[in-house]
C-alpha cells in the first residue's frame, strides 16, 4: 500500500475542517437555541402584564395569569420590593425582571424564567442546516479552483506539445505550491524538453544519413556511367561493388541503432559472461591490430554474469576496441582492463588508446550518431560509439570518455550483474 500523499492530506483536512465548523456551529446554534423562550408568547404576556398593572392594578394582572396555559417549564410572577409574590407562579431563577409602578401606586417587578426574544420568520431548527449547506459550498468552490487551474495550464501545456510547440513550461505558474500536481508539472516540462531534443536529434539524422548515403550513390552513378562509356573498365563494377557493400553496412549500422533506440523489454537477454566476451574480442582485434603493428592487451578479472543481450555488448565492445586501435601509434598497445566492485555487482571496463585523443568539448558528442573527428570523413560512419553507448544504457549502464594526461583516449563502460530482466528495466 502507498504512502498517503501530499495532495490527499490536503483535501482531507479541507474537507475535515468543513464538516468539523459545520458542527461546531451547528452545536453552538442549538446551544443559542435553549435560551429563547420556547412560547412565542411569553413577550407578549409580559407586555400585557405590563399594561394591567399601570391601568388596571394588581387583580386584573392576577386574572390574566390565572387563565394562562403556560408551558410546564415557564412561569412569570408579580414580586413587591420586599421579594413576596403577589399574583402569578414562583420564578426561582428569573431570567427576565422587568420594574413597573402599579395603579395602586406600588413598587413592583415582573419575573420570567426565560427572556423575551424577536420570533424570527425562519424557524430556528432549520440554521444550522443552512449554515452548514454554505460553508459546505465555500470549501467545494475553494476546493473545486484549488484543483482545477493547474490542471487547465496542464491540459495547455500538452495542447501545444502536440501541436509541436515543445517551449511551454507550466511548473513556473505553480508559484509557491508544493503537492502532486506540482510534480507532474515538472514531468511535464521534463517531457516537452525530452521531445524537444528527440525532435531536434531526428531531424539532424535524417540530415546526416541523406548526407551518407548520397555520396556513395553518387560515386555509384558516376562509375556506371563511366563504365556506359568503356564497358572494358572491370575497375568501375569494382567500385560499384564497395560502395554497394558500404551502403549496405551503413543500413546495417542504422537498423541496429534504430532496433537499440526501442524498448529495452524488446531485447533478448540471457546469461552472459563479460570477462568471456572480452576475450573473444581481444583476440580478433589481434589481427587487425598485428597488421597495423600494434598489440592489444586484456587485463581480465574473475569472470563476471550478467543477464544480459550476448550480440549487443559484443557490438558494443567490438566497436569501441577497434576503434582504440585504428586511432593508437604503431607500435603501442590498447590496454582492455576489467575490474568488478567490491560487492561483485558492477564491472568496470576500460579501453585506453595511445592515439591523439579528441578535443575536450566533443567528448560526450562522440557518442552521437554521426559524429566523426576532423579528417575522418572517409573511414566509417560515426556510428560505432553511438551503438555502443545506447547499448549500453539499455542495459543499465554508462559510458564515458576522457583524454589521458599522457595522450590518448579512454573511454570507460560500467555495467551491473543484472540477475533478471525486471531489475535491468529498472536500473
């Protein structure tokens, strides 16, 4: 069960607080109540006791109550100065004394046990009920606005991120509040920025693969005419040939990046030891790096399991060696060193070079697609590092590259020991 959050505790004493004044003054309106007179004709008794006694006298105030049907709990009593009742019942506790001059001259006060009041044209009972129904409709209408502006921005905001106006923030109209629907303003916002860059990054990969993919067409074109011209050149069906197998590498390379750009849940995975596959890359990078003049060197751990894509991390590592050793000197070594943490959950796997290095403001460009040094235009597509990389944040890990203080590149993979596809989706 989740924890109760923010927002939820502030619509529970909002509306706690309303039924609880609701009640409280309901309560304090009953208590009111008990003090008024429950005849509504004891004030007119009094005045016409009134009236008697300066008239008519004592006898003609007597007579009056004498006939009165008086409730059980009210009484009203004619008292002379010395406290003696003269006509009417006993008062205990007056609640109302009112000092009259008789006819006869005398010095009297009217008792009552309850205090005349105005009848209102409403009947009492029926207060609390609507006093209750406009406090009730005070919170809801507080309540009913406090809910639904930032929800109006919000339904905005997504109004123009599909109309592709991804510039829209909504977090800063929240001001100063903290709760729920805050966070999803931040997610919002967070959102149309992600699909902004993911816009901006589609429409410059589709630039550069039109670029790509036009220069070996029109190489291809230029040597099927030539070879139009002198069906003898068998050298053009060679150049035709390469810039066929090019096109269809860099569709390759392409169709990779896009499977890798999906859903990580979409990838087979399986039980895959890292230290073995290192190997097994190391020793075909041998070759192409004996030819060069030049060695690669495997500083290996224990072996190390992850559950994890086989094909995938070998692209990956593939990739990010051989380039170690297409830009390191004749005669040096690409060191592969991997280490596993003390609490054997993450590998470390770093690939240094002894070559130039990159400039330091394109060291997290490197990883996008595309993305080639100066004087490189000719060898590859600039499509290896960014395979490698979201290879390996589909995996859960991450990859850097920094330059090393004596020359060269390195660049560094950390992957986790993942035991099942639930904790690789959420790393």
């Amino acid at each position: 069960m989740t924890k109760p959050s923010l927002l939820f505790w502030k619509l529970f004493l909002a509306f706690w607080l309303a039924t609880t004044l609701t009640f409280l003054v309901g309560v304090c309106v009953l208590e009111l109540s008990r003090f008024r007179p429950n005849d509504p004709h004891v004030q007119t008794m009094l005045a016409a006791e009134e009236k008697l006694l300066q008239q008519f006298g004592v006898e003609a105030a007597g007579q009056l109550l004498a006939v009165w049907e008086r409730p059980p709990d009210e009484a009203i009593g004619v008292y002379d100065s010395t406290g003696k009742l003269l006509v009417g019942s006993p008062v205990e506790q007056a609640a109302y004394e009112q000092a009259v001059i008789s006819k006869e001259g005398l010095a009297l006060s009217i008792r009552s046990t309850h205090a005349p009041g105005n009848d209102p044209g409403m009947p009492w009972h029926q207060t609390p009920l609507i006093i209750g129904t406009l406090m009730s409709a005070l919170f809801s209408g507080y309540m009913a606005y406090y809910l639904a502006w930032p929800l109006a921005y919000l339904r905005r905001a997504m109004s123009d991120a599909a109309e592709g106006r991804f510039e829209t923030r909504v977090k800063p109209a929240m001001g100063k509040r903290r709760d729920e629907i805050v966070d999803l303003a931040e997610d919002c916002d967070r959102m149309a920025n992600q699909l902004k860059v993911l816009v901006e990054a589609q429409q410059h990969l589709l630039h550069d693969i039109s670029h790509e993919l036009r220069s070996p067409l029109t190489r291809m074109q230029a040597a099927i005419g030539l070879l139009r011209q002198d069906a003898a050149r068998v050298e053009m069906l060679e150049r035709v040939e390469r810039e066929a197998e090019r096109m269809d590498t860099l569709i390759e390379a392409l169709l990779t990046l896009a499977r890798l750009q999906g859903r990580p849940e979409s990838i087979e995975r399986e039980c895959v030891d890292i230290i073995e596959l290192l190997a097994m890359i190391v020793e075909d990078a041998q070759f192409e790096a004996g030819i060069k003049g030049c060695r690669v060197h495997l500083q290996a751990c224990p072996p190390f399991i992850a559950c994890a894509s086989g094909e995938l991390l070998y692209r990956c590592f593939e990739n990010v060696i051989r380039n170690a050793v297409r830009y390191t000197r004749p005669g040096t070594a690409v060191l592969v060193s991997a280490q596993v943490s003390p609490d054997a959950n993450r590998l470390n796997v770093r690939i240094t070079d002894h070559g130039p290095g990159v400039d330091n403001d394109r060291l997290q460009s490197i990883f996008h697609p595309f993305e080639r040094g100066v004087g490189d235009a000719s060898v590859g597509f600039g499509l290896g590092l960014a395979i490698a990389a979201r290879a390996v944040q589909m995996h859960g890990g991450n990859i850097v590259a920094r330059n090393e203080p004596g020359g060269g590149l390195t660049v560094e993979v950390n992957l986790h020991s993942a035991r099942s596809l639930h904790d690789i989706t959420l790393a």
